[in-house]
C-alpha cells in the first residue's frame, strides 16, 4: 500500500486548506507515520543489543526530520561535509555519525574527524594512507563481488564501485591494526528498495561469514556489523510491505549462532532510508493544464525538478486525485511537468479519475530520495517541504527556491587570470 491511509485520513481533510496557504507545490511529511515507523524498528531488533540506526541523511535532508531522528534515538549516515553539517545541526555528535563515503577526498575525511569524529567507513583499502591520524574506530564496507551473483533483485556487486573487495578485506584490517586501531566494525551494502526480507538475512548471513573470518585471521572482535540500508518499501498497490519482524527474527537467530561459534556478539546497525521516510511523505501538486494529442496529457505545476525518481529509474509513484476517486468516469492519461525533456513525466499511459484543471494531484511515497535528489535544469526551481506535525499544525520546512537562488553561483567576486602560457594576441 502507497501512502500509509492514516496519512491519508490526517492529510486529505485538510489538503485544501493547506494547499490554499503554502500555495502549490508541495511535498508534506508526516510527523506520526515517521516516528512510528522508527518504534517499529527499534521494536523489532530489541533484542540485538546494542542495536542502531543511522538514518541515511542522502534520503531527505532536512534539518527538521533530521531532528525527529535524533528525537528517536538514532545516529547519521553521511556522505558529504554538507550532510555532515547537516546531522552536526540536528544533534548528531561522534560515534552517532556513520561516514560512508567513497571517492573521498582528504578534505572530507578531516571534516569527519573534526567535532569528535564519526566513525570512518572505508570504501577501499588505497585509503588506509589516506586518513590521518588514523581513528582508534574504523570499519570497511565490504564488497562480495561473484559470491553474491545470480540474484536479480541485487543487481551485480562485480559491476558496483563500492567497497574493498574479498580478496582485500583480511590485508585491509591487519593495516588498521598497523596504524592503530583498535575498535572495528564491518560493513556492507548490496541491496536497494529490496522488499523480499530473506535477500536480507542472506546479506546478514554473509557479512557475519566475512566477520567471522577476518576475525579468525587477525584476532579482532568487531563492535558492530553493519548491514546498510536498502530496505524497500511498496510503491505499487499491490505490493506487500516488507517484513520487519521475520527479518528480525531471522537476523537475531544468526547473530545468537555467530556467539555460539565466536564466543562474542557485535551490534547490529543499519542505514535505512528509504524506509524510515519514502511512505511518510507526498508531492502535493496542482493540474494546470489538460493537453489531448495522440494521448492525453494532465499538466501540474511540478515537474521533475521536485521528483526524478520516474524520469531517472522509470519508478512508479501511485497517484489518487482527492475528492475524485468515486463515481467519475475514469481516463488514461500522462501526468507531466513543464520541463523541456520528454521523460519528466509522473506517470505514463496510468488510469486515473476525471482530472480537471486546478484539482490537487498527490504523489506518493516521495518522503525519500524524492526532494533530495532536485536539480535546476532548466531553470525549474525546487519546491517548498511542509511537514504535518503529530500536533496537527502545518509547518515550512523548506521553502521554495526563488530567482536569487538560482542566480546566487552567479553573482560573486569577479576572478580573472591571463594564463601565462596563452600565445600573445590569441
Ligand atoms: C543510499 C544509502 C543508504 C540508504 O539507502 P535506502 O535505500 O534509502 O535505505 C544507506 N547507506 C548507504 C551507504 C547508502 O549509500
């Protein structure tokens, strides 16, 4: 099921009157659905203490929801000195911050060891010399390579330019106890949107292998596993939700057998995205236009600037028309953007109420990678974010971008040089 229909009972009698103040578009998040989603999940791995998660900052950073994820206990996972920044305003403070980057620059890793220093995920064993002071706590993401091919939902780790590989992952611990190290995690990452809870034991299943033998071979007890984020959610109607507390279960199950064989037990960490947010959050937008050519086309007044999910991975968003779902006679129709690029369309050849000009047409699940990942192109400017607080009331967490936004990298102190090297007159 798309949205949550308790977010839909809270949002739709008030979508007109929200929509008429903050002006359209929009995307809303749900205060309730989120918090309650972040119980569910630390209700579910209770029993895996010391159990964390590290909200994936990539999927909506916004210092306010960043806030609710501090508010619920949980830690960071950045990319970025930005997304740093960003988890530092909303709490965030050393080991509560997970720094996963790759292709890292020296910069970056001195921002996060600055303000008592997140923990460093290494993507590749070339940057062990990259890091100094080299941190007392360091974790490798893990990458299988050909041992985890032939499942088509994973896609191919052999092609995935992240992590230290099988045959480097042993060596890549032993220089960190070289330089120093003397706490360790372990992670990995091979799954996105993944909504069939055993390809995730199997992830778990293997990283505990991998844990198990890096420790066999170099006498470390590592503090955490770390199994990403990736968890997915149903954006089709008829999807099933993942399952929670079967991955829970399973999960416990083989972190008791890695005690039983290793005579210690590391925490579990994650890096939901997705998960904690994409169903808790619409895009709210108006049709402006009906265009009827060799097909019909409704016009609404976002456009992939605010979603690029459908035009980037051919995603599917459910869409419902408030107020018109019953009785009208139903039509197939493209809902597009005003964006000069024939893939900016929400929904291609979808079977949807009468839409008539001005009724409000809801996105859903855009509460992950949906506002995060906007862009300019074409001078369209990104949407405001409103969150619908758990006490009723409506607030600005973002607003809109505005013509000063999109000429601010152009307005500055000139910089000119004549390269010495230029042939005179040229
Ligand atoms: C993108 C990302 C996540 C979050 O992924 P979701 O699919 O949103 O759960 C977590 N960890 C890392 C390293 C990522 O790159």
């Amino acid at each position: 099921m798309p949205m949550s229909s308790p977010f839909q009972g809270r949002l739709y009698p008030a979508l007109n009157e929200i929509a008429e103040h903050f002006g359209t578009p929009f995307h809303i998040y749900d205060e309730t659905g989120i918090r309650e989603t972040g119980r569910q999940l630390l209700e579910a791995f209770r029993h895996l203490e010391p159990f964390r998660e590290y909200y994936a900052v990539k999927a909506l950073p916004n210092l306010r929801i960043l806030e609710i994820m501090q508010d619920l206990g949980f830690g960071f996972d950045c990319s970025s000195i930005p997304e740093l920044v960003l988890a530092r305003m909303a709490g965030g403070r050393g080991e509560a911050i997970m720094f996963t980057s790759n292709n890292t620059t020296p910069e970056e890793f001195a921002a996060a060891q600055t303000e008592g220093g997140s923990i460093i995920n290494l993507d590749d064993i070339s940057l062990v010399d990259k890091l100094a002071p080299f941190p007392e706590l360091v974790s490798f993401r893990y990458n299988p390579g050909p041992r985890r091919t032939g499942n088509a939902i994973i896609g191919n780790p052999v092609e995935s330019k992240y992590g230290v590989s099988h045959d480097q992952i042993v060596a890549a611990y032993q220089m960190a106890i070289e330089r120093g190290a003397r706490r360790f995690g372990l992670h990995t990452m091979i799954a996105s949107n993944e909504l069939d809870h055993r390809n995730i034991v199997e992830t778990t299943r293997m990283i505990l292998d991998i844990a198990a033998w890096v420790g066999r071979s170099t006498g470390i007890q590592f503090e955490f596993v770390n199994i990403g984020g990736g968890i997915g959610i149903p954006y089709q109607p008829e999807q099933p939700a993942f399952n929670l507390g079967a991955l829970a279960d399973e999960v416990e199950g083989l972190f008791r057998d890695f005690r039983a064989a290793n005579g210690y037990q590391p925490g579990l960490s994650m890096e939901c995205g997705r998960f904690m947010t994409g169903p808790h959050g619409v895009l709210v937008t108006r049709a402006i236009n009906h265009k009827s050519i060799y097909r019909e086309y409704i016009g609404v007044d976002a456009c992939m600037s605010a979603l690029m999910r459908p035009a980037m991975y051919g995603a599917y968003h459910h869409i419902t028309v408030p107020g018109r779902n019953n009785g009208t006679p139903h039509h197939t129709v493209d809902v597009v953007g005003a964006l000069c690029e024939n893939n900016d369309k929400f929904a291609v050849q979808r079977t949807l109420p009468q839409i008539r000009e001005s009724d409000l047409v809801v996105i859903h699940d855009t509460g992950a990678h949906g506002h995060a990942m906007g862009f300019n192109y074409n001078g369209r400017l990104q949407p405001k974010e409103l969150l619908l607080k758990t006490d009723g009331t409506v607030e600005l967490i973002r607003r809109e971008q505005d013509l000063e936004d999109y000429l601010a990298t152009q307005t500055f102190d000139p910089d000119q040089m004549r390269p010495q090297r230029l042939s005179a007159g040229a």
